[in-house]
C-alpha cells in the first residue's frame, strides 16, 4: 500500500460500488401495472374515474407535458417479513407515488447534469409483514426537473419509458455501513488538494485495512469493518474550526423551462419526498422561500398542506423569504416590491403565526439599492443570496457584511461560500465553504444550502447521511443542519464587525433580461399601472360612500401580478408555454382592473357606470399636477388641466404647436418650450430648449440602431461586451408625413392653432421587420414624443435608439424603485466596464450644471449612456429557450425631455409620471369639476421630491393607506392635504403595522422625510 498511493486510492473507491450493491439486495417484479390515456396534469381525484389499460415495461409514453396514471398492485413475499419494502419506479420523468389517496413522494430519473436528482424508491413499508397485498399509483408527468430535454440547454424531447417498476427491500445496516465509508473515502481524496497530510496518511492506512477486513458480499466481516471505521470518527476538530450550517432547500422555480402549471406538481413532488425524510430524520430542516407555493398546496392538495404545516411547527419546515414569490429584483415597481413582501409576510404570519427574517432570494439577476430599506420596513433584518459570485468582472468581496441602502437602510447579508443554491452536500463541497469563505478574520460560520434546485428535487438522503457524518470530523467544517433563523443568529453574535456595501448589487451577467420578451414587460408596466389606478379610485369611491372596496379581486389581481413578477419569467428567460400564460394573465389584469377603475370614477362623482351623461371630464390618478393634451375615450383631444389625485376639467390654452417643412425636407415642429427640427430620414436633427437657448443635442438623434446579438451563454439572459463592436444603423425612412390635430371649431376651448402636432415615418428595419412610428409635439409640452409600432421578425438582433446630447457628465442617473442611482459614463475601471448595460425604470438623465436631458420610457428598461450618447434598448431576439420570444407586433413609446437646470428643478420624475400614466375620464353632466383627492406640499415652492405615489384601502381595516417616497434625496417637512376628512393618522411599515401618530392640524398632515425615504401613513 504505501508504495502504491494510486493502486490504493482506486482500490478504496472501488469498494464503495461493491458495498452500494448490498443496500437493495432483492428485487421482485409487481404483479400489474395499469395506465391511464394521456391527460392534461388529471388531478387524483379525476383519475379515479378514468379508463385503464394493461403496461408493460419498455412501453413508452408522451406526449411532452401529458400526464398518465397508473394503477400498481403488488404481494409481498412472505420470506421478506420484517423488512423494510420500497417501490422502485424509472419512467425517465418526474413521477409521484401516491398511497391511499395520498402523496406520498416524488420520484424522477435524470440524465446529464441533473444525473444526481434522480430518485427511483420510495418506502411502501417500514416492516413487511410478508405476504400482504399493496396497491398504489404513480402520477407520471411527461417532463423531466428541467422540462422537455434533460438541461437548460438541451429541450429536444427524450422519449418517457417505463424502464422500471418493481418492489425492492432496504437493508439499512448495508445503508449505514455504506455511509460510513463513503464520506471517510471521500474525504481521503482530499489529500490531492489540501488535506492535512498526517490525517490523510492514517485514513489511507486504515480505509485499506478496512478493504483487506471487509467483504460487502460476507456479511460475517462487517463487524470487524465497522470497528476500523468507528476509530476513524473519533478523530474530531480542535476548538478553532469553521462552523456550518445546512439546510436542505429545492429552490423550485415558479416557472421557467416548464409553465406555472407544472411547478405547482413539482411543489408536490418536492415536499412530499422531503417530508418523508424529515420522518426519518429528526434533525433535518428543510426550507421554502415563496409563500405562493405554500398558498398553492393549500388550495390543491390539503392533505399535504396540512402534513407541511405539522413540520413549520416542528421547526423541519421552514418558510423563509417574506416574499410572495422569489422576484426580479431590478423590473417591478416600487409599490410591486411592496406587495411581493406584504403578501407574502401576510400569509406566513395568517399560516404559520410569524413573519419571516430574511429575504431569500439566491438567484436573482440583480439587488436594488432600495431592497434593504424595503426589507426593514416588511420586518426583515437579513439577506441571502448567492448570485454575484456568478459575475464576470468583480466577483464579490466579501460572503458576510451590512448592506446598507440607498436611504441608509441596515441589513445583514450573507453569500454561502459554496457560491450554489443546488450544494450536494458532498466532502469536496462542505471543505469548499470554509476554504472559500471570504470573512474568516471576521467570523467562522457560513450557510450551505442542499438540494437539487431550479427544477425541484430538492436533498437526496444522501446528502443528509453526508451531513450528519461530518458534525465533528477532522479535516471538515464542523457542520449542524439549523433553521435560518438559529444560523443567522449566530452569524449576528460571531460577525460584528462587518463591512458594509452601499447601494445597488449590481450583477454583471444577464444583461438581456432588461430587454427579452418585450410584450411581457410591457403587460407587467400597464398591470402594474391598471392596479394603481382602480385602487385609488376604488378606495375614494369606498370612503365617500359610494361603493364596496373590490378587496378580494384586487387580491386576485395583485397576486397574479406578482407571480408574473418572478426572476425567470418578467425577464424573458421562460419557455413559450409560460409566456402564453403570463400574456393570458396580463391581460386578465389589465381587463378587470379597468373595469374596476370604470366603477370607481363613477362612485366618485356620484353616479353609476350606466347613468346617461354627454361630458368627459379629466381624472388624475398621480400625484403631480397636469397641464397637457389629452386624448378622449371618442379620440378627439382636449387641453385640460387637473390637480393631484383629482378631477380637473378642458380648459384653454395660450400655447399651439406651429409646423414648418424645412428646406432640407422633414419638419420643424415649435412650441413655447421647444423646437425640434426632424429629418425625412426619421432622425432628430435638433431639438433646442427655448427659455435656455440650449440645444440638446451633439449629433443626430433618435438614431435607430442593429446589434448583432450572439451571446457565449444564456441566449435569452446576456447581452455580451462584443455586441457593442457590431453597431450598424438602420435605413432611412422611406415615408414621412405631418398632420395637426386641434379642437373643433366652436368648441368652447378652441383657439387658432394646433395643440398637438404629428410626423408619422415608416421604414423597414433588419431583414424582415418594419417600423411606424409617429413623433409629436404637443401645445404646452416639455418633451417630444415618439410613440412606435413594430412588426419584429429578426433573430439574434438587438434594437436600441441612440441620442447624443450636448451634455458633458462623468455619471448618468437612472430612475429605479422608489429612487435613483446614478452610474458612470465612462470605463475607467473594471466596475464602470462591468455596467455596459444597465436597468432603469422611467426615466435616465444626463445631467450638467445648469441643464440636461432626460430620455423617458413608458415600457423599457434596458438603458446605456456612453460618454454623451443615450441610448435606449428596444428589441431583442434570442432563440432558446423560447423560439418565438419577440416575433410580432410591438407598441412601445419614449420620449426626450431637455431641461434647463438640473433634473431635480425640472421635474423630470413628475414628467416620467405623466408620460406612463395617461388621463383617464369619466363621464357626467357638467364639465366644472375641480377637486383634489390627495396632494402633498413642500415648504419649498416648487418642489417635486416627496413622491405621493399609493392610495388604497387598509389591509385590516377601512381606513386609507397613503404611500410616499423622497425621490431626490433630500430631507424636510411637507404638507399631505386631502378633500376627504382625516381626523387622525399614523405612520405605518408595508405591513401596515405601528403606532407612531402623525401631527394633523385642520385635516392636514406633517410627514417629516428624509433622503430616499419610503414613508406609509394610514388616516381615519
């Protein structure tokens, strides 16, 4: 042995093969196997009533997502009395066993990288009897953990056989001893990277002893053998060790390479295998991060659901996250990210009678700067995700540390070391978390999270028996499965003093996220805006008496928003089933929720939705007042102005839009803010804003440009570096024409002139695509439009519009939720490189002293600013793994705002609202409505920086619940005015808890605020 090291390391590992071969040693055919036809994902239930026919092993099934299920029946030998019996089941899918009316387990077989998910047994009986009958059924559903193919890479469809079906005995002393074995093997294998020498000599010594003592096939030598292993666990770890601490996980996307519809059998599938496990196991914890997966196994599967919350009392289950699903942390709103804590916490504490701690979230492309105050505003204190370790430039510092927000916001982070969210709990991996660890100076302890993931699966009982050999074992982390909580609180005792990271975590990877599935991001922003408004409008028609609050459809609506919201399907990397879903679904939002805000305007202005009336007149659902050119539900257009929150009324305007055709060809369109000079080509050839004399820009604008788009990895997900060498121009427009739009003549608002003047240019673009797109000018405005109709028919094209202005600036600043960040213009360093392409929401600006401009999106959130170039990111056309992502048509719209002053004076943030949030109008019989609902106002005349941005109804109660944000990131005092009587208020957290009074003189509110505040007050 000693002068033969490899010899003896293969001879040692080869063993464990012969040792596994005892852990199911009898095997016996069932005695009939019955299917079903193929269905459509048949619940039990159903399945009863169904027709079945004869199978037989090698028998194939299909087609890709179908469901059959079979009936099994078995009979126990005699001679197997005592012994522990399982099915074993391979139809090359995912399965379920489900045993008296009741899921039992999962069970899949895999292939590839999934290889080690595979799980074939699942216990029948724990002590056979001998001789007795068993009966059960296997739900097949035919799809693998990573839907049709066996990655997600791979979607080509395998064929789903029936390889296996047959009863098995367990042997568990062959399990135990096996185990024993293994890890010690594993462990020795250390010694090629950096296991301790001495330690790793003696395990040699006496695995090969072991081998020389121990024949799996006698099973007379197995005492022997356990003894020489026995001495090898007495061998523990002195008093300065890294700790950690596991906890079994599946992290089971809500959707992604299989639609909504799967993943809730998955759920099934999942959590009944890891409870089974958690009845053998007393010590094993298992968590689950999204309260819409709880909520789903409680309406379709209550057994199960009420077996899960047995565990969440045991301390085994452990909900974790606040969140209602796992979402995209850079796409949704503000008051999105509001909802996904409120409901989620909501649930956990109805559920479970606690709220969770931690915001978990370990695959996301991205973490906003307002995520910690969000947090602490939703009681969570702690962070955890593991996806920056996945960047490309600047891996990450530091796997401990306080991350602060962009309003100083405080809250624990914490990156497992393993850099997975999938660990399979192996030797190598557990000696991983402690070599990787980034903070040993600082702290010993970190978090492994176990278990196949993405697809579901979740720990196999491997990784447990793994788990529970290296509680004190020399030469590994001194390791203990716990929950969240008991980890996170030892990391708040052992680290404090931590770092601290300000701001954004910005993940330099998935860039195409901002950009993939266009039509679905454009549903989320007009869903997002839909609910908005049918909450405002209902909660006043509600407080004046003129209407129930629609409580239980806003639920609806808002959870399947929500669920829509989760990171693999609002960013464009799910497959075509899923977004034929979330289309389904944003349109169901968009639908009822304007029906409800139909409702609401007439209950406010007192009368019902089916009262004769001949007037329109103009509601505003934001809190900024308006000025402006709006379109009536019959098209004509009318200038009106309204107040915050309000009804306002079509009034005269002093200002119309002229035309002139430019000797060049195009048009100058000119207004008392602006001139814009447009090219027949469809290019901006100058725009000048006129109380400055400035010209914005540096060169042409609304230049419309082609990528080639061939990312290295992740088609739908990465936008890479090199796409920026390819840039190609698209052709000029081939037509160009002008038309004025103005109030009838004899209108009682009428004045000579236009008040919105359009240049309507259409052009073909790419190989097969084509553009219409119409830019207008409106009387009194302080942007130009351009409102865009594409028929998109490329592949692995990208499509933005550039803008050069005449701005010098070293940072760019960029709308997010409730607040800005500014990033850099330039590639200094490898973190201003990294940001090639960058999210934003609204709005992103270009700033010098004394004058900018602003580039505004009503559905885009893919930006770059280069130096003095706005560019604006419009189109993809990735090809995996939804072959059709972007084909069709588009509607879409942007505009550009220069401003003298900075973008604070200007208010561009007020601008953005408006421009996203279009007039909506009630009808009635007289036009001299003024009122406003709710307005705030600054000691500072003029100022636009405390955001009153929610109204709705209390949770809890029938008093209102206003949401504000500080959006400059400055600090003061401001006045919240309302028409509807407030005799007290209080300031209040998402979850609409506390009890800190607000000063109310006369019906009016103090709101003290600081930067970037997010501020809640509840008035009665």
């Amino acid at each position: 042995m000693l002068a033969h090291h490899g010899y003896t390391r293969q001879r040692i590992q080869k063993l464990a093969e012969r040792l596994w071969a005892q852990v199911y040693p009898q095997t016996r055919p069932v005695d009939a196997i019955l299917v079903s036809p193929p269905g459509d994902r048949v619940p039990y239930d159903q399945a009863q009533s169904l027709e079945y026919a004869p199978a037989k092993l090698g028998q194939e099934f299909g087609p890709l997502w179908a469901t059959h299920w079979f009936r099994i029946s078995a009979t126990v030998p005699k001679e197997w009395v005592g012994k522990r019996v399982d099915l074993r089941w391979d139809s090359r899918s995912e399965a379920t066993l489900w045993v008296a009316g009741k899921t039992l387990q999962g069970l899949n077989s895999e292939s590839g990288w999934g290889k080690g998910a595979t799980r074939r047994e699942a216990t029948l009986l724990k002590r056979a009897a001998g001789g007795e009958r068993i009966d059960c059924q296997v739900e097949m559903a035919c799809n693998r953990l990573f839907g049709g193919g066996g990655s997600d890479h791979d979607q080509s469809t395998p064929p789903f056989i029936l390889d296996q079906c047959s009863l098995v005995v367990f042997d568990p002393e062959a399990w135990e001893l096996y185990f024993d074995y293994h890890v010690l093997v594993d462990l020795e294998n250390e010694q090629t990277k950096d296991l301790d020498k001495t330690w790793g000599g003696e395990l040699m010594y006496e695995l090969n002893r072991f081998a020389n003592t121990c024949q799996p096939e006698d099973r007379s030598t197995w005492p022997a053998g356990r003894e020489i292993l026995k001495k090898l666990y007495t061998r523990t770890n002195g008093t300065v060790v890294h700790e950690l601490s596991a906890i079994g996980h599946a992290h089971i996307d809500t959707a992604w390479l299989w639609p909504i519809g799967e993943t809730w059998r998955k759920c099934m599938r999942t959590f009944s295998s890891a409870l089974a496990y958690m009845d053998e196991y007393g010590d094993y914890r298992f968590s689950c991060s999204q309260a819409a997966q709880f909520e789903a196994m409680k309406r379709m599967n209550p057994d199960l659901y009420a077996r899960m919350k047995a565990k969440v009392a045991a301390k085994q289950f452990i909900p974790v996250g606040g969140s209602w699903v796992e979402p995209d942390c850079n796409l949704p709103s503000g008051e999105a990210l509001a909802r996904q804590f409120l409901y989620g916490q909501r649930f956990f504490k109805q559920e479970f009678g606690a709220i969770c701690r931690e915001f978990w979230n370990p695959d996301v492309f991205g973490y906003n700067g307002q995520l910690p105050q969000l947090m602490r505003l939703s009681g969570i204190t702690r962070f955890l995700t593991q996806k920056l370790s996945w960047n490309y430039f600047n891996k990450p510092k530091h796997h401990t540390f306080t991350w602060q927000g962009i309003d100083g916001s405080e809250v624990l982070a914490h990156f497992p070391p393993a850099d997975t969210y999938n660990a399979e709990a192996t030797v190598s991996q557990l000696r991983d978390n402690a070599r990787n660890y980034k903070d040993n100076d600082r702290s010993r302890h970190s978090l492994m999270l176990f278990g196949y993931g993405d697809g579901g699966g979740g720990p196999q009982r491997r990784m447990i028996e793994v788990l529970r050999r290296a509680q004190d074992l020399q030469g590994l982390p001194r390791t203990q499965m716990r929950t969240s909580d008991e980890f996170f609180e030892l990391l708040e005792r052992d680290c404090t003093d931590r770092p601290v990271m300000v701001g954004e975590l910005y993940f330099e990877f998935h860039r195409g996220t901002y950009t993939s599935q266009a039509a679905t991001k454009r549903g989320n922003r007009l869903g997002e805006l839909a609910l908005h408004d049918a909450e405002f409008l209902s909660a006043v028609a509600a407080r004046l008496g003129r209407g129930a609050y629609p409580t239980a459809e806003l639920d609806r609506l808002w959870k399947l928003l929500l669920v829509n919201q989760f990171h693999d399907i609002l960013p464009g990397s799910s497959i075509t089933l899923v977004y034929e879903d979330t289309h389904r679904d944003h349109a169901d939002i968009q639908a009822s929720a304007a029906l409800m805000r139909e409702v609401g305007i007439a209950g406010v202005m007192g009368h019902s939705v089916s009262d004769p009336a001949h007037l329109f007149v103009p509601v505003n659902t934001i809190g900024f007042d308006r000025h402006e050119v709006a379109v009536k539900p019959d098209g004509s257009i009318a200038y009106v102005e309204a107040p915050s929150y309000g009804l306002g009324k079509a009034t005269r305007c002093e200002d119309h839009v002229a035309v002139t055709k430019l000797p060049a060809g195009g048009y100058r369109l000119e207004n008392v803010h602006l001139r814009a000079d447009l090219g027949s080509d469809g290019t901006l050839r100058s725009l000048v804003e006129k109380s400055s004399g400035r010209e914005a820009l540096s060169g042409p604008g609304n230049v419309l440009e082609l990528y080639d788009d061939h990312p290295t990895s992740y088609d739908a997900w990465d936008v890479d570096p090199f796409h920026l060498e390819t840039r190609r121009a698209c052709p000029p427009a081939t037509s160009c024409t002008v038309a004025e739009q103005s109030i009838p003549v004899g209108s009682a608002h009428g004045r000579e002139g236009a008040l919105r003047v359009q240049v309507t240019f259409e052009r073909a673009i790419g190989k097969a695509s084509r553009m219409k797109q119409v830019v207008s000018l409106s009387a009194n405005a302080r942007r130009l439009d351009f409102h865009t109709e594409m028929d998109w028919h490329e592949s692995h094209t990208f499509l933005k519009v550039a803008f050069p202005v005449n701005v010098r600036a070293m940072n760019a600043t960029y709308e997010m939720q409730f607040g800005c960040v500014e990033r850099p213009t330039h590639v200094n360093t490898p973190y201003d490189l990294a940001q090639y392409e960058v999210p934003g929401h609204r709005w992103a600006d270009l700033s010098e002293h004394g004058f900018g401009v602003a580039l505004l999106s009503d559905c885009k959130y893919g930006f770059s600013t280069a130096g003095d170039t706005m560019r604006l990111s419009l189109l993809r056309a990735p090809k995996h793994p939804d072959p059709q992502a972007d084909m069709g048509r588009h509607v879409f719209s942007y505009a550009l705002m220069p401003h003298a002053l900075g973008w604070r004076e200007a208010g561009v943030v007020a601008e953005a609202s408006r421009f996203n949030a279009p007039i909506r109008w009630g009808k009635d019989g007289k036009d001299q409505h003024w009122v406003s609902y709710f307005a705030t106002e600054d000691h500072r005349a003029g100022s636009h920086n405390l955001v009153l941005d929610t109204v709705k109804k209390a949770e809890d109660s029938t008093a209102l619940v206003v949401r504000l944000y500080e959006c400059h990131g400055a600090r003061g005092t401001a006045k919240l005015r309302s028409a509807l009587p407030i005799t007290r208020a209080r300031f209040a957290d998402i979850l609409e808890e506390g009890t800190q009074a607000a000063v109310v003189h006369d019906g009016v509110v103090e709101i003290p605020y600081t930067p970037f505040q997010i501020i809640t007050v509840v008035l009665e």
